[in-house]
C-alpha cells in the first residue's frame, strides 16, 4: 500500500481538522523518519519539540516496555510506584516544590488558570468570579474553548463562541502594556517566553525580567508556557532561564515524555499548588504509571547526554549558517536554541511551496501562518547531519 492509500483513507474518514504535508511515515530513528515506500527524511519539527531526545529514543523505549508489562493505569483513586517518584525527580530537576501531571499541554493551561484563579480568590483577596487573567497577543495555548477564546487568531476561534471571559488580551513583547492592563483583580500574567506557532518569536532582550518584576510589584503570579520550549529547546532547560527568571508557575509537556506517551504537567510552589483540594482537579489518566515512568526516563536522558548543552552549541551553528544564506525570498531568520524561523517575505507565494520542495530533499519541516518555516529538530542532532542539510535548504530557499 502506497502513500495515496493511506492519504486517501484519512481524508474520507478523518476529519479535516489538519493540514499535513503529504508524507506517510512509518518509522523513526534519532532525528531521521521513514515514510511507507522506505524514502528517508531529517525531522525538522520533531513533533512540535515532543520528540526532543529523538524518534524511538532506545533507553525510553525500554522503559515503556518493562513499564507496560508491569502497571500501566490506576486512576488516581489508588496509588503507584512511578508517580512519586516523578514528582521528586521534576521538582528536583526545576527548582519547584510541587508538580501536578496532566497528559495534553492544553490540559496542563487549563489547570494552570484554575490554580490562578483559586489563588486569587484565596490568597490575593479578589472578588469571587472577578479573576483576569493576562495573555499576550500572537499567544497559542492550546485548542479548548477556553483556551481559543483568548487567542488572536481568528481561525481558532470563528464558531465556537461564546467563551470564557475574565482574559485581558495586550500586545506580546511590551511590558508597559502588561503594567498598565494590571487592576486589581488581576490574578495572573501568561506568556509564552518564545512563541513558537506565532513563528518562534522572540521578544525584545529584557523583557521577561520586565515582567516577573512587575508581576511581583503587583502581586500577579507569572505563569510561563514552556510546552514547546522547555526541557532543552533553546538551549537551557527552561527559557525563562536565558533572562535569568523563575516564573511562578511552568506549564511543561511534549518533551516531557520524548514522544512515547502524553504527559503534562504544572511546576509551582506548595502555596499555589498546595491550593488544590480532592475531587477539585484531576485526570483518569493524570500521573498514571506508564506515563510516569516513561517521563522519568526522558528527563534523564535529557541530562545524561547533555542535549540542553548540544541544542545551545549546535543552535548557534544553524541559525549562523541559516542567517548567512542569500535569498530574495527571505525577510528574518531567528531563534534560540534549536528553535528556528525562516520568515518569508510575503511576495514568496506561502511558505508552504518551500516545505514541499524541502520534503522532496528529504528534510520535513512545517510552514506557520503562510510565511514562516519552524526548524526545530531533535536535540540530538550532530554537526555533519546539519551540514547535510544545508545546502539542501540554500538550494530551496534560493527556487524561484
């Protein structure tokens, strides 16, 4: 069966809630994936930075299969022998009191705004159902209706109104606006350090700094989005690091469990978190022990193989060689870390005609918002695979 079966398949009972490019993969291995006629790509995307360590990371793997043939769900009505000691390694690992697992990145948002919340109302002293909530333009969270409701995009959100108020929309990378949209009521700020499906963008130097310290002027938690960017991604464990900044709460995830299981989570102080009471919060799946053990394993191979140091050295290589190539058709690139934009200038007729021809070099990478090309491979990648690369992406970069 060839790639147009399987295509063919997925459209007529799918629904056409995505976009892919047309490649039907198979099978993984590091930072390369195989397609079901055996031709083999570079994974530039690495599933959104789920598949940081690599597709089927061997020790990962390992765990999943000895974790698997043990215990693999209990709900969170009894306990088990991984969630524990998951919750010791990450709190240890980030610097945090407390973690809260989830299993989607959206999920992982949604208790970080109900922890808010509650905080505000409990500790800060606002007015019950007065709660807001600061977010940036630009800003993806994720995909529930809550979530959507604040976001900028309109695609996200045409038809499924009315949402959730109580979020306060202002422009991404200003702090002044973020301090003159503070009142009284203001429970939380919410950011994304980098904004990776707005086109990895990086906002001016400082202004992280700026906005934790005026959160803590203002008695405002800070609540980082680090789904796509922690765990490594831009060259330290988490981004907020690069301006030497601890939010008060870390939304985590993809990475998190290296592409083998969902998990999520949230990263607080026992204040905040501690703020939780039973049967208020929580999932089926939340901590279960499969999951637990296979993120064990994919933070430990993180630190063991020294990719956080690996996607610094190796993202300066890149985005250097990226910058260098001359092309009519480029207007920035950017990044930090193993987390890349190409931005196209818009007469370049969409980026997506140059994720085609990239995909018929054997590179898959995926177009954002029609003009920006996201390079992010998994963090395991050497010098000579990217030098590999390059000439393949001069080459399409310069196409007419």
């Amino acid at each position: 069966m060839d790639t147009q079966y399987y295509i063919e398949l997925e459209d007529a009972y799918g629904a056409h809630n995505y976009k892919p490019l047309n490649v039907v993969l198979s099978r993984g291995d590091g930072v390369w994936v195989y397609d079901v006629e055996g031709n083999r790509y570079l994974d530039c995307l690495s599933a959104y930075s789920a598949v940081s360590q690599g597709h089927v990371h061997p020790k990962i793997l390992q765990t999943l299969k000895e974790q698997a043939e043990r215990l693999t769900l209990t709900s969170r009505a009894f306990r088990n022998d991984q969630f524990p000691l998951l919750l010791k390694e990450i709190t240890e690992m980030s610097g945090y009191e407390m973690a809260l697992m989830m299993n989607s990145g959206a999920e992982a948002v949604e208790t970080a705004i109900k922890v808010a919340r509650k905080w505000a109302y409990q500790v800060k002293g606002v007015p019950r159902e007065q709660a807001e909530i600061i977010v940036a333009e630009g800003n993806f969270h994720g995909r529930t209706t809550t979530i959507v409701g604040f976001s900028t995009e309109e695609l996200y959100k045409e038809d499924f109104g009315p949402f959730t108020p109580g979020f306060t929309v202002v422009a991404y990378g200003d702090a002044s606006a973020i301090e003159k949209a503070i009142t009284p009521n203001t429970a939380a700020v919410m950011i994304e350090p980098i904004q990776g499906e707005a086109g990895v963008r990086i906002p001016p130097e400082g202004y992280l700094r700026q906005v934790a310290d005026i959160c803590q002027q203002n008695n405002v938690l800070l609540i980082a989005d680090e789904i796509q960017t922690g765990f490594g991604r831009t060259g330290k464990l988490f981004a907020c690091e690069h301006e030497g900044v601890k939010p008060d709460i870390t939304v985590v995830g993809k990475a998190l469990s290296g592409g083998f299981y969902p998990v999520s989570g949230v990263l607080a102080s026992s204040e905040i978190l501690g703020l939780f009471r039973p049967g208020e919060h929580g999932s089926t799946f939340g901590g279960n022990p499969l999951g637990s053990a296979v993120a064990r394993t994919a933070l430990q191979v993180i630190v063991d193989e020294g990719m956080v140091e690996n996607s610094r050295v190796l993202g300066e290589y890149f985005l250097g060689r990226l910058q260098r190539i001359e092309s009519a058709h480029v207007k920035a690139v950017r990044g930090r870390g193993l987390f890349i934009a190409v931005e196209l200038k818009d007469t370049a007729g969409g980026a997506r005609r140059f994720c085609e021809a990239l995909q018929e070099r054997g590179i898959l990478a995926k177009e954002t918002h029609d003009t920006v090309i996201r390079f992010a491979p998994p963090l395991i990648i050497d010098k000579e695979t990217i030098d590999w690369a390059l000439p393949k992406i001069e080459e399409v970069l310069q196409m007419s």
